[in-house]
C-alpha cells in the first residue's frame, strides 16, 4: 500500500497501465478543508468520481474520497494530461 503522497499525479498512467488487471479501482482523497481545487479539478478531470467523505477528528481536516473505475473509464490516465 501506498503512503499519502507517495503518487504524484505523473505517476497515473503507470498505475492505471501496471493495475487496471489487478486492482481494477484507483482511490484517492483530497482534501476539502484545506481546500485544493488544483488536485480536486484534476481528479474530475481524469474521471474520477466522489466515493465519500470524512473528518479527521484529531485535526478536524476534510477529505473527499475520489474513485476511478480503470477497467471501465477510457481512456486512460495519459502522462500528458497528468503533467497538465
């Protein structure tokens, strides 16, 4: 598993290419509050859907949960739209 941060969004398209057998879902969470329009626009953008939220009550940040069906989305996450 994968820690926060550990993905970069240039890293997509060898997820998507390395896991869309294997792990046919890509998960995410951005966060809410703080808010990041940057990285929620761009997980719209890649067909990412909302799967839930939540709160963190140690530090009361939200997250949105964000999923991408790999094996039904096309196309695919490509290294130019994730540098964009």
């Amino acid at each position: 598993m994968l820690a926060p941060r550990d993905v970069a969004p240039a890293d997509y398209p060898a997820l998507n290419d390395a896991h869309a057998a294997a792990l046919p879902i890509l998960a995410c969470e951005v966060n809410l509050d703080p808010a990041n329009p940057g990285s929620m626009a761009f997980h719209v953008k890649q067909g990412f859907r909302p799967a839930g939220e939540a709160t963190d009550p140690r530090n009361g940040k939200r997250v949105r949960y964000l999923v991408r069906d790999l094996a039904a989305v096309s196309p695919p996450i490509s290294a130019a739209a994730a540098a964009s």
